[in-house]
C-alpha cells in the first residue's frame, strides 16, 4: 500500500472518530461527509503528519474528489 495514501486514510479516521472504508475513489466530501470543522483538522493533521505546508489558497475541489486525487496533490508538495 502506498504509504502517503496509508497516512491520508489514517488521518482522515483520526478526524472522523470513527473507523470507515476508504478507497483511492472515496470522495473526502460526499462519501466521508466531512464537514467544514473536520476539514481544517484534516489538512492540519496532514501538514503536521507528513510534515508538508499546504497551501490553501492553492487547493481546491478537484484535489477532494478523491483520496487518491489528495494523494497526488500532497505528494507534489513534499
């Protein structure tokens, strides 16, 4: 298993409290439903993580359309 997309589906049970199935296709909003609150800890608990700086700004809908879009969009940053 991909160790970023290991670390990314670690993180995102981490913020949801709760243990889900997440696939490279999952979408980060629709399927897991995270909400606004969850998403900044998401992304905070990435950056702290894998020890990367995201840019916000930069991000937008199509790097959560799916774990393995996220995936990508980190490993560009690192």
């Amino acid at each position: 298993m991909d160790p970023i997309f290991s670390t990314v589906s670690t993180c995102l049970r981490k913020v949801l409290a709760r243990e889900v199935s997440i696939e490279p296709e999952t979408n980060i909003v629709h399927d897991l439903g995270l909400d606004s609150l969850q998403m900044i800890e998401f992304l905070l608990t990435i950056e702290d993580t894998l020890q990367v700086e995201l840019d916000f700004e930069s991000m937008d809908m199509d790097c959560l359309r799916s774990v393995d879009a996220f995936c990508r969009f980190v490993s560009s940053k690192s």
